[in-house]
C-alpha cells in the first residue's frame, strides 16, 4: 500500500476527475465494476471462505454471519451495483426555488462531498456497496474494513478497481487500506481538509475511538440499540410476529430488536406464547422481575436481566424483556436506553401510535411494522451506505443522495445589493 | 452564571419542554420575545454604547461597525424576530415518501436537533437572531458571545429570556455564557451528548481553535474569501457595478469580496475607471504586477499584492487584484484560495457563466450579481443563523429549517420482513 498521505492525495485527484464526469459516464463505470465483480466471482467467494476458515472460533455465530458471503449474498452484492448504477444521478439535480423580487433566480445545485472514508467491520458486503453509492454521487471513498474480513475485501476492491480501469475512470476513485495498524485510523480520523466525512460503522467500541480522536466531520452508523413496544391496544398476534421479526429473522445486523417492552395489561397474554416461540428459535431471554416471574410461571425459561443488558446491542439470539406502566413507561425507557437507531409500536390505538411516532427520538420510528424495516432498499431508497445514528446531515438510511451536498446558484443580469 | 454543567442540563431540559409544544405556542413565545425586546430597546441601546465606549482603540472601523447596533438595526433585529414568527413551523411538517409494496406508508417528519451552542464574535445581533431561529425549530440555544459585545449581548438575552418567561415557556431554552474564560468555549466544545452543535462564526483563529478542540458535531460558519471574477466576455459597466457593490457596501461582512480576478483581454479597459471608483471610496489596492501596472500607468495608486493578501478575508476597505488568462485561471485561483464561501462571475457568455457556476465549490456561486446577496434574506430563506461553510448538513445560509433533522416514519400493518 502506498502511504495513507499518498492514497489521500490519489483520491483527492480521482474524486475531482470523477465529479467531472457526465451521469451517463459515472454510470458506464458503475456496469463495469459490476461486470468485474461477476467476473472475479470466484476469487472473491475463495478469500471469503479463506477468511472463514482463518476467523478465531472467539468470533461467535452472529460476527461469522456477518462476515460470510454466500454464492446468494455476492449476487446480492452485484444486484446492488447494478441497481446503484440504475439510480439517477445525484448530481445531475438542480433545483429551482424561484426569482426573487429583483429578479435573481435562485437554485440549488447538489455537489459531490470529496474524499469519503468509510471504516467498518465484519461484512464484506459493505466494501462494494460503499464504493458503488460514492462513485454515484462523485465522491472517492477510502475504505477499512475490519481484519478478519480483509481477504475478501481485497479481492472485492481489486474487482471494484479493475471495474473502475476498464471503464477508463480513475481507480483510486476507490481505496482500500490493507495495514491493520490502528494507527491509519487514527490518522484517517484527523486528516483535516483530506478527509471530508468519516463514516464509522460500527458498535460501542468503534464509536467511543471516533469520539475520542475525530477531527474531520463524522456520521455515525453506531450500535442499534432497538426496541419493540407492546401496547394494551396492541393486536397480541401481531405483537407476536413483529417481535419474532424483529428479533430473531436476522438477529447479527443492527436493526434487530435488543428489547421488548411489554404494557403490564397484555403481559400475561402475550408473553408465555412469544417466550415459547422465541426459546423454539434458541432466543436466550433476560427478563426483569415481574416479565420473568410470567415467563416462568408458564414454563418458559428466562434469566433475570442485568443492568446493561439494557443497554446492549447482542447481535445474536438474546432478547431482553421488561414490562412497562403505560406508553410513558416506555417512552421514557427508550429516551434512556434506546441509541437513536429503530424503535417499533404495536398498537391499534391510532392516539398512542402517533404519539410514539413523534415523540420517540430515532432514526426510524414504526407503527405496527418489525424494526428490520429500517433499512435504505426496504424504504424505498435503494442501496445504502448504512444507517446514520447521526441526527445531522442524514439521520437514517444513506443512500447516493445522501453522499451530496448542496450548494446555492444565483443567476442575475447585474443585480447589486442595496443599503442594509 | 450557573456553572456550564448545570446550564447544559437546564438547556436539555427547555429543548425537551419546547419541542413538546405546538406550533403557534413556538410563535407566542417568538411574538412575546420580540415585544420584550422593544420593551427594553433603551436599556439595549445603551448597553451597546457602554461597549462602544469601552471598546480598545485597536478594534478597527470595520469591527466597530459590527459592533455598532444602531436603533435602525435594533429594529431589524426586532423585525427578524417577528419574521421568524411568522414563519411556517418546520416541525410540523411531515413529506410522504409514499407507500411500499408491502404497504407501508413511508414518511420524514422533522425534529430538532437539540441543545446547540452558538460561538461568535462582534456582533450583537447574532445573539437574538439565534435565539429566534432556533426556538423557531425546537431547539435550545446556548450562546458565547465576543467579549467586545458583552454587556449588549447581556441586555439583548435578558430581553429575550423575559419574553420566554412570559409566554409561559422556559427561559432556559435561550442561555447566555458571561464567563469570558476560553475554557468555556473548550467544554461546550467537547460536551459530547450534551451539545448536538456547535455552530462557530468567525475568523481563521476561532476555526483553528475549534479544529483542535471539537468533539460534538460542528458546522462551521468561517471565513469568507470571496471572489468576482469579470470574464472576457463581461458587460464592464456591470462589472464595475457588481465589484463596487461586493466590496464596498458593507465591506466587515462575510460575503463582501476579497479578490477581484480579471481576464487579461479585459483589464486595460476595466481597470482604471473602476479603480478610481474604488479609490474614491476609500479603498485601498493590493495588485499583482500585471494590473498594477495597469493601474498606475492609469494614475490609481496601487500596492504591490503580497503573497498572504490571496488568502485574507480583510473585513475592510482592501481588495486584492490579479490579472488570469482565462476562465481555468480564475477556476484554479478560486480553488487554491477560496474558503468555499461566496464566488461571482461576470460574463455575457453562457457557457463560461455556466461552467463556472457548475465547477466552483462554494456555498454560493453568483452569475452577474453581488456576492453580498449570499445571505438568508436575500435568497429567499428568511432569517439566518448565519452562512455555513461547511458542506454537511447545510451549505450557505441556515434558517430554521436547516436547525432540524428529518427522522423516518412508518406505519404499517403488522408487516415483518422476509428472508434476505
């Protein structure tokens, strides 16, 4: 690998060739690089059973699902650039706010961001989506995954790169730092006016470093910390469903449910055959004392919660379990322990879902639907970047339009302002 | 002043209280705040002398003139705040993204961002301007004033506070820090969780301060190094206005112009005249060698330009000259000097006029107007925060509607999300 301060340089000059280039060009790249990914089919599927292979046993069934790429997922992954190429470009809108009364037309343009640094963990699916959404909206990208997925995020970026070549476009539009030394990310962290957004994705640990040393601009994709809550009014069968979604469909990705909060009126009916359905799918439940003491008492075994278990995102099959008073319960359960991420209602009263709905602070708030909803493709975004627990700039799902900013354009025919 | 820890609670607490009221109680209070302040315009006037007056000699015509809060001016601060009364509430606006497949009924509702401090310099209006914008969108504002302006910015949040009070709403939604210590502005830069934004207005040395320091989120409001460039193809007459214009009529603002760029094929013709306008103002020239000459041999005294001058935002009657080939001299200068603030053409030729509208990266790109209508008023957003030069979150000017983010809504019908 070139020096970090060499690949910064390298990316700075792609992103201003790349952002020069028409809609239609950025989208001829995007085919090639999803042609190339088909095309390195195999090599990428053999790095990413060489990482499975080489992964400490310490790194538990949910991180291993994350970090797996299936024959299924890497078309997935193809699908995705194909679809990134089909999205209209960001950058091509302009948007008219109209002539003001001295006749200046006012409009705003959407610009690429530059030089985006993306640093994640397990998924190597994240490798290819990343480059794909910044090279629709024009921006560079300098990626850094985590170790145990290295073999196969350099096959994926070598592909991505290749793609990028072929299509005649600068490859180091798209970076990827092999050295696992902290220390890169750190530095990528600070490199002021280099760097123009950092995108951490990732959990506790990872967001408390970028706390710790970010100097550059910074949108968090941190832990979800989601919650489901069952009102009284809730359909319990709906309820049922939802938290079995939500737990349990893909319990490794961040918008699985950690809690369930349960109205004290329905917990009697509801909780005895979700805990059944949930222990059938091997869903370890840790429950606070009045939850546990109906769980047990209809055979289904729960373990008493502890303290930060309230405040932790499992990635796997644990479901913490509390009972609330009444909506306020749960409002002001999840403004204490919720991050901002996904939270869920399950109630037919229209009163409690809207209030739920405004006042719950969160990247994604849902009535009667599973948190997994939370998700660019599922709310009709298309392919993301990852979700934003940042409430600036993007707060949710990111997608191509999301990588943009805007800048204002005035056009006039000599207008000068008047005194102030 | 209660110690910043305390006063950082008691914003939170306000924001949350605030947020939970209706629009028109957000424009009773913004309605009582603007009486309060013409109740007390004597005592903010004269607060304003006693700065005035104790003001160092050193300040300069340009500060001091930031400083100055003229009654005319208090009355427009006193009209900004009625504006920003009347302004549509962006909080209760939810935009339908429509219905998924499945049925989900997507949406983005808009939420404030929460406690944001405000760090800026001379002038005093800054103070109750943000004080009304960001009640206007939810939030709580803790304000850090310049020294210079304390005992107007003293008056002017006691006034706003009073109004607050009046309404029934918590005056702690608007906070003034007195300590002049500049620790303080280290703590609200690094209360992570406790301050969504910190907003700083200023120069280069509060910008490097805040590089070194920040930990919560920033959006920069820096430095205006503002160009006018006047093409081959220029209307000269125009560009003679537009240059005068964007100097000199209130030239210790952000988005007067620094640097006038003119092509070569034009200078001989556009130079003298105008530089003798110029002059006549009172302002001073700081040229390259190929306009001063120009200059001179017309008899319009002209200093030599120094290497610094491409890169100073002078607040003051200064403007530096250089002479370029053609429209990718005048791109390449901009690019090299700007602070992506303000930059204007002057062209008859759509194509130059559009090539630069579309190449340059600033928060504002002008063909054939005054960079002085970068600015909230006169773009048609109604009051401002000021001018972000950042490019996330909101580039240019920010009203109350760029003080908010938009979380995802959705409402369903007991929907779950199947295999992925």
């Amino acid at each position: 690998m070139a020096t970090l301060d060499a690949l910064l340089s390298d990316a700075r000059a792609a992103h201003r060739s790349l952002a020069r280039l028409t809609g239609p060009e950025r989208t001829a790249a995007l085919e090639s690089v999803a042609r190339s990914l088909a095309a390195h089919r195999d090599r990428i599927l053999a790095a990413n059973a060489d990482d499975l292979r080489l992964a400490p046993d310490s790194l538990g069934d949910a991180m291993r699902d994350r970090l797996a790429l299936t024959p299924a997922r890497l078309d997935g992954v193809i699908a995705a650039v194909r679809e990134v190429a089909a999205m209209p470009d960001p950058l091509d809108e302009e948007r008219d706010l109209g002539t003001r009364p001295n006749g200046l037309r006012v409009a705003r343009r959407r610009i690429p961001l530059g030089v985006v640094a993306v640093i994640y963990e397990a998924r190597p699916n994240v490798t290819a989506e990343s480059a794909a959404l910044t090279l629709r909206s024009g921006n560079a990208v300098v990626l850094r995954g985590g170790s145990e997925a290295l073999r196969s995020n350099l096959a994926l970026a070598a592909a991505v790169r290749e793609g990028l070549s072929a299509a005649g476009v600068d490859p180091n539009a798209v970076s990827f730092i092999d050295d696992p030394d902290r220390a890169r990310v750190t530095e990528l962290l600070q490199a002021t006016g280099r760097v123009d957004l950092a995108i951490p994705r990732g959990g506790h640990a990872l967001m408390a470093f970028v706390d710790a040393h970010a100097r550059v601009p910074v949108i968090r994709h941190g832990a979800g910390v989601c919650h489901v809550y069952v009102d009284r009014a809730a359909d319990l069968a709906m309820a049922e469903a939802i938290t079995v979604n939500a737990k349990a469909q893909r319990p490794g990705v961040c918008n699985a449910a950690e809690t369930l909060l349960v109205h004290r009126d329905v917990a009697a009916a509801l909780l005895p055959p979700l805990g059944r359905r949930l222990r059938a799918l091997g869903v370890e439940l840790r429950a606070d004392e009045a939850s546990r003491s109906i769980l047990e008492g209809a055979g289904v075994p729960a373990a008493a919660a502890a303290p930060a278990d309230w405040d932790t995102e499992f990635m796997g099959l644990i479901l913490a379990v509390r009972l609330v008073d009444d909506l306020d319960g749960a409002l002001a359960h999840i403004a204490a322990h919720g991050t901002e991420h996904s939270a869920a209602i399950v109630t037919a009263d229209g009163a409690a879902g809207e209030r739920f709905l405004r006042e719950v602070t969160a990247s994604c708030v849902l009535l009667n639907a599973s948190t997994r909803f939370n998700d660019g493709g599922e709310l009709g975004l298309g392919a993301e970047i990852g979700i934003s627990t940042s409430r600036m700039h993007a707060f949710g799902p990111m997608s191509a339009r999301e990588l943009t900013a805007e800048k204002f354009v005035v056009r006039g025919a000599g207008q000068v302002r008047g005194a102030a």
